[in-house]
C-alpha cells in the first residue's frame, strides 16, 4: 500500500446528518458537544474546510474556527439516512450527556462527603 505524507485540503459541508465529505459522514466530540449537527442549528448548510489524506477514509481533520483543528471520525457511508436514524441518534446523544452530567454530580458529591469526613 502506497503511504502519504501529506494532507489536503478540501470542503464539507455540516449537516444534520454529519459533516459530509466525499459521500460520507464523519462526526467529531466538538461538532456533538456544541450540538453543530442538531437539526435546529442545521437550518441551512455550513460549509467546513477539511484535511485529509487521500488514503485515509475513516479520519478527517475539520477546521472550526480559525486556528482549531479537531479529529473527525467516518460514522456512515450511507447516503440515505432516514429522518428517524438522525433523529434516533441525536435522542443518543442527549441521553449520553444526561448519563455524564449525572456521573460527574456523583463524582463531585464523593469528593464533598470525602473532604467533610477528613475534616473531622
């Protein structure tokens, strides 16, 4: 297999789907962490530059802003999602941050009970 040492850049575009790049979809923890694919911030489509490498199918570089890079990773190469898969996904994603928040309460809370039990 031939190896690439370089990247190259092209256009994505963020939908509700994903980011779109060459037929597929790729998701990145900052696009879902600031909820860029959810369908009320998708009203029309934003174009993203991307870097890649021509070989590399499964990892994209995204640039969100002007100086941030973030790892995108290949989720779908199927075109034709439904409307009920991204809605299916998105209700994934909520339900994955409800479940952190709720450690993290936890986890806090552990580390409060702890500090009052050394105190004493």
């Amino acid at each position: 297999m031939e190896q690439v040492d370089y990247l190259l850049l092209d256009e994505g575009v963020i939908t509700s789907k994903g980011i779109l790049f060459r037929d597929r979809f790729y998701s990145c923890p900052i696009a879902v962490k600031n909820q860029l694919f959810h369908p009320d911030h998708c009203m029309e489509d934003k174009r993203v530059d991307v870097l890649y490498e021509p070989l590399m199918k499964e990892t994209i570089l995204i640039k969100l802003e002007e100086w941030r890079l973030c790892y995108a990773y290949l989720i779908s190469t199927d075109m034709k999602m439904s409307e009920s898969d991204v809605e299916e996904y998105h209700a994934k994603i909520q339900v994955l941050k409800s479940n952190y928040k709720q450690l993290r309460k936890r986890k806090i809370q552990r580390i409060i009970i702890s500090e009052d039990n050394s105190c004493s």
